[in-house]
C-alpha cells in the first residue's frame, strides 16, 4: 500500500471496514510471533514464529503475503518503540501499513493464558474494534532526540542520588569535618568537597569520609556536566524539527523535546482531538442528575507529554499576559480555578497541534 493511502485510511471507520486481515505481532528479544485474523470473522487463520533479524523481518513479510492474497492487510504490532522496532521499520520500508498496538499488558486472557501466538491473535482483534489508532513514532531526528532525553533523565536521577549521598555522608561526618561543611549552598558543598585531601597519617575515619566526600562530589559534578551537555545537544535538533517551538512563552530545551518526541510527525494524530487524547488533556465529562455540567482529570494518554505541557501551563499563567487574561475569563464565566487550567490546557493543546502541524520535517 502507498503511504497517502495509509495515511487517508487512519481518518476512516473502524480497521475492519477497511482491510481484510491483520496480522497481530507479539516480538520479543530474538523472535516475533506473527498471527494472521481475518477482518469479517476474527477467526486466526494462521500463525508462525521467526526470528527478530532482518532476514526474519522478510521471512515475516513474505509468509503474510502468502496468507493474506492481497494488499488489503494491517499490521498490529506491540512495542514498536522497542522490540518491534525493527519489523516496524522494514515493513514501512515496504509500503505495508503498520498500526503501534499500544496496550500490550491487558493481553492476558481471563482464564490466564498466554502464549506469543495468543498475544498476536488478541493484538489483532483488539485492533479491528478501534475507530482510532496510531501509527509508529518517526525514527531519524526524533529518535536521535528521544535518546539524549532519555540518557539525560538517567544521568539527573543519578546525579540526584549523589547528592543525597554527599548530604548523608555530611551529616555523619566526624565532628570538626560536619563543622566545616555545614551551611553551604548545594554548589559550595560540592566544590569544597572536591578539594578535600585525605590524610591517613591523621585518623583513619576522617580520612575514609573525606575520601568518600570527594568522590562523591566529584561524581556530582560529573553528572552535572552530562546533563548540560545532553540538553545542549537537543537545541539544534528541536530547531530542525520545529523552529517556531522554542519562540512559545513556557517552552524549554526539555518541554520541546519531550513534545516533539510525543507528538512525532504530521499525521500522526488525526486531528487536534486525538492529539488532546494523546496529550491526557482531552475533556471527560463528570456530571450526575441535576449538578451542572462538569468535567474532570483524563488520566489517560502520554503522561510525559501531559507533564510538559503542564509545565507550559504554570509559566505561562505567572509570565504571560494573554494567559493570565484567559484564566480570569474562564473564572468569572463560573469556572473553579482547577477547571480553568484545564480548559488552558485543552485550549493551548489546540495551538500546539496546529503549530507541529505547520512544520515541515527535514528528510
């Protein structure tokens, strides 16, 4: 299948009206599990195991050519962010329409059987009753993006484990070194720290603590330095993606790469209400009996990309003066505070959507 043909396919009914089979995915580490359901029935049809090389990734493509007859076949795959990363890829490659099957833990069945081959059959069938679905997150820029944010939140997590560290070893400090160091600042800490010179001539717990000290510090300040390093490296590839991103009041290095890592690529979410739903900011509507209309906390979709435009949200609503403005319309129209930041979030998810939208991704 051509890719604007994909691509028109996602904004149709629900996949069964649409295709004949699909093939259900399970991948692991060495092998995918591939299961082919028919579209009318959901009856399996066939189901075979290969391995997880590129090599396998044909074998896989070629035996659902045999089974399906034709082109009018999706691919439902689990995990195309990791395991099935690489079946996704040749498959795209090949013009086959793949769909990221996005809910792999509620596979087992209520009797509690699994198997690779089952969990293939169940990705499928859940995948014909959806209306809505999302295709694989972009490789390329994203993936490069999606790297250094990962390896950035790794080394500040271990970074804030040093500290704690550096804080606890201070306060078990002998008597004259806790002395010394107490009172300063995170920095100064650190920087002292760093320049202390054990002396076992002296005593050997002042002189192991201090070692411990400085070792410690010096991994602090290490750390420090990676993550500087890791965000840097996110500026040229968050102007590349989508320069108009970083103009936004609110968004940062982290805000915007976490946003486009979520969001992707043009097309990828249908519209603006599916990328509100990806986005967990989408209304749910909460009413009962006579109260008046009200709407509550969606819990659902990319918490990663809700934390970040949270994040927008609160600096926007101290620095920015439109922002400002619309929180106290939305209040005096009857509106608790609550609901009015919901609302900015719903609101600012729309200009978000239209604004990636806009952007015309490098080849």
């Amino acid at each position: 299948m051509e890719r604007n043909r994909n691509e028109g396919m996602e904004k149709m009914a629900i996949l069964a009206e649409l295709v004949d089979h699909v093939i259900g995915v399970d991948p692991d580490r060495d092998r995918v599990t591939a299961a082919v359901v028919c579209a009318k029935t959901q009856g399996e049809l066939a189901s075979k195991t290969f391995p997880a090389t590129r090599r396998g990734y044909g074998q896989t493509l070629r035996w659902a050519q045999t089974q399906t007859v034709d082109d009018r076949r999706a691919w439902a795959i689990e995990s195309t962010g990791s395991y099935g990363a690489g079946l996704a890829i040749v498959l795209a490659e090949k013009g086959e329409f793949v769909i990221e099957f996005d809910h792999p833990g509620t596979l087992a069945s209520k009797d509690g059987a699994k198997s690779d081959s089952l969990d293939a059959v169940r990705a499928a069938r859940e995948t014909l009753g959806r209306k809505t679905w999302a295709t694989p997150r972009a490789r390329g820029l994203r993936e490069g993006l999606r790297t250094l944010v990962v390896a950035r939140d790794s080394a500040k997590l271990a970074r804030v484990a040093a500290i704690n560290v550096l804080k606890a070893f201070v306060v078990t400090a002998p008597v004259e070194l806790r002395e010394e160091l107490r009172g300063l600042t995170r920095g100064q800490l650190v920087d002292r720290c760093m320049r202390l010179r054990p002396d076992t001539a002296v005593d050997p717990e002042h002189a192991a603590t201090k070692l411990s000290l400085r070792s410690t510090a010096s991994r602090v300040k290490q750390l420090t330095i990676e993550c500087r390093e890791l965000e840097d490296a996110m500026v040229p590839i968050v102007r590349e993606m989508c320069p108009a991103l970083l103009t936004e009041p609110g968004v940062g290095t982290l805000v915007a790469a976490q946003i486009l890592i979520s969001w992707s690529h043009p097309g990828r979410c249908r519209d603006e209400s599916a990328f509100a739903r990806l986005a967990g900011v989408a209304p749910l509507e909460a009413t009962s009996g006579q109260t008046q209309t009200r709407h509550r906390l969606s819990r659902g979709g990319d918490r990663q990309l809700n934390r970040a435009l949270h994040t927008v949200i609160l600096a926007r609503a101290k620095g920015h003066a439109p922002t400002q403005a619309y929180l106290v319309r939305r209040v005096s129209e009857g509106k608790t505070k609550r609901e009015a930041m919901r609302c900015l979030k719903r609101y600012y998810a729309r200009h978000l959507f239209r604004l990636l939208e806009s952007t015309t991704m490098p080849t």
